[in-house]
C-alpha cells in the first residue's frame, strides 16, 4: 500500500502542490512554518477525511480561499491503482470520492489508505486518556476484525441511549433493564476482540522493546477491560446502577478499557525520561503496523513529523531501522536534511523535497 501521487490545493499553507512520493522513504525538510505538517496532515485527511490536528474543517482551509481538495492516487498490494478525492469548502459542504463515485462514510476511506501519525501528540498514548490508548486497539481491529465496526457502533449507541435514560428525573427500572440486556452482549463482544487485539499488539511489541538499549526490564503492557473481571458485565450494571444514576452516564464497560503501560508496576510516564517514554510509544505504533501486516498482508503508510524531536540519534537510528524492516511507506518532516538522512540505512531508498514558503519541490539526490 503507497501513495503515488499526492496534488494538493488550499490545504492550510499549501497553495498548489503536486508530488510524486516514492514507495519507501519520503523526506520533508524546510524551515518551521514552511508547510511540512501541513503536507502531513493532508495525507492523513486523504486517508481518514480529517487532521490529526483539528476537527473543524474550516480551520484547514487556505486563508482567503473557499476550499480545500486533497487528491492521491493509492497503489494497492495488487498493485492496482485508485484515485481518492476529499473536497470540503467553508460552507460546510464536502465530498468524498474514491475513482469517481462518492463515499458516504469515512470508514469506508479508512479502509483504503490506513496511515499511522507519529508526532509530539503521541505522548497521549502515555499520558492522555484512556480513550487514547484504548484507539490503538480499536483501530488494529476495525482493519483486522471484519466484525468489529458494526459492533463497535451499536455498542456507542447503546451508551448513549443508557446515559441519556440515567439522566432522567424520574427513571424506569424496566427501561434500564431493556438496556442493560441490550448493551451486555455487545459489551461482552466488544471486549473479546479487544482482548485478541492485545494479545496481537503485546507479542509485536514485546518483539520490538527487547532491541531497545536503556530501557527498564520489567517494561510491560496491561489490558483493562472497563470493569471488574470476576463479574459479569450484566450483573456489574446492575449492581452498580444506583450510583450510575447518581452520576448520571454509565461508569463502568467497554468504554472505560484502557492500555496501561508500566515500569515495575509504575505507569511508565512518571518513570521514563522523555527519549525513553518516545521510542516506547514508537515501538507501540510499530507494533500496530506490524500485526496489521501479518494478518491483512497489507502495510500502513507512516507520517512522522520532526522526527529528530525528543529522539536522539540512537533511538533514531532504532526507529528508522524498524520501518525499514517493516517495508512501509514512510512521510517524515524536520528541518534539516542531512539530520533526517543519517538515521537511516545507508542502502534505504528515498525521495527528498524541499519546503518553502508553502511550496514543495524535489531535490534531486543519489541513494
């Protein structure tokens, strides 16, 4: 799975872009400011129809223009070309289009070109909320686990419908009850593909950490599932419901699963130094790409934005080997060239492109 062609309009800082990256290694290398998380970031919105920086459409459109288009040509594993269109204009309107006929559903994009985003917002993984580390999970399964979309989303509606009855004046026991019976298989569902989610994910991981110099022995990943793991989850709702009500939402389920990674029982963001805490969370993104791989026989394609932040050499070098072994395409920004290239193989192929003032040229190179 790559990107061979990347024309981009109006996209933040971007005013008319049009590149052709190579199916391994693409850098990036500019001054700040000159547009090189932008270019990242239209990918991603190629890949998944939003930034990994905002939600809200507008913001990603070039000041004083009326919209953005983002359009690549994707070679799948067949080796078959298709073309992916994204257009949303500061109306609010907006259209998604694969070879010439639109897409109703973002999932249905995601599906295509699946992209994995390393940047300083990763150390949510750490240190954010449980839903960051519980996405990791959730976004292995949706392209592993045929099964999991639709349960995933009749799970979250069923949430909502139980949050919005706890938060009634007066509530009906019976309606809960209907609920409750409603949620607790799905709950149950939701939670075994998780399980076998982490399961693929540790064995990758753990298969990575092991190369990793300087890092505490006793690293290791938990899965939690949302409630207590002796009960059942219908019984859990309803020996807890009373304080539910109280709360008004549902405090317990396969919402509240979580990833817990630690250090000799010590969550590891108060333990790692800030390099060590980078490469581990590196080495949880490689690990998705990896059982990704193994069970679809397909590759992600992997933004990294400055790479050299918060890594130094070594670990570079340690990062830079991993996705080549991986053999995924590769997106990677910094400001200098000659920092960004001494992290790879020597023998690593690549493309290299200059940016400037919102303009990316190619600079030609020898391998």
């Amino acid at each position: 799975m790559s990107l061979r062609q990347l024309t981009v309009t109006d996209f933040r800082n971007l005013k008319t872009i049009n590149i052709e990256p190579g199916d391994r290694l693409n850098v990036f290398f500019g001054d700040n400011g000159s547009g090189k998380t932008s270019l990242l970031e239209s990918i991603n919105t190629l890949s998944l129809a939003r930034s990994f920086r905002t939600h809200k459409q507008k913001n990603l459109i070039n000041h004083g223009s009326q919209s953005y288009t983002v359009f690549g040509k994707v070679e799948n594993d067949s080796s078959s070309l298709f073309s992916v269109g994204i257009q949303r204009s500061k109306n609010g309107e907006g259209a998604i289009r694969v070879n010439q006929k639109n897409l109703t559903s973002a999932a249905e994009l995601a599906e295509l070109l699946p992209v994995r985003v390393i940047n300083t917002s990763s150390f949510l993984i750490l240190d954010g909320p449980p839903l960051e580390r519980r996405s990791m999970l959730d976004w292995l399964m949706f392209h592993v686990e045929h099964e999991f979309y639709g349960v995933w989303k009749q799970h979250e509606k069923c949430v909502k419908q139980r949050n919005s009855l706890l938060r009634h004046d007066k509530i009906d026991p019976l309606q809960l009850d209907i609920w409750d019976d409603e949620l607790a298989p799905l709950v149950r569902r939701l939670d075994t593909i998780r399980s076998r989610g982490f399961a693929l994910l540790k064995e990758e991981f753990y298969s990575l950490i092991k190369d990793i110099e300087g890092l505490p022995g006793q690293l290791k990943l938990h899965y939690s599932r949302g409630w207590d793991k002796e009960s059942d989850i219908c019984v859990y709702l309803k020996q807890h419901r009373e304080r539910d009500i109280g709360l008004g939402y549902t405090r317990h389920g396969a919402h509240r699963a979580d990833i817990r990674v630690t250090v000799g029982g010590l969550l590891a963001s108060e333990v790692l130094s800030r390099g060590q805490q980078k490469i581990v969370i590196c080495a949880l993104l490689l690990a998705q790409g990896m059982a990704f791989t193994r069970y679809t026989q397909r590759r992600c394609v992997y933004l990294i934005d400055d790479l050299p932040a918060e890594l130094d050499l070594i670990y570079r070098k340690q990062l830079c080997s991993w996705l080549e072994e991986l053999g995924s395409q590769v997106f990677v920004t910094g400001v200098q060239s000659n920092e960004l290239l001494e992290s790879w193989p020597e023998t690593t192929e690549y493309k290299l492109f200059h940016v400037k003032h919102g303009t990316v040229a190619e600079v030609t190179c020898s391998t």
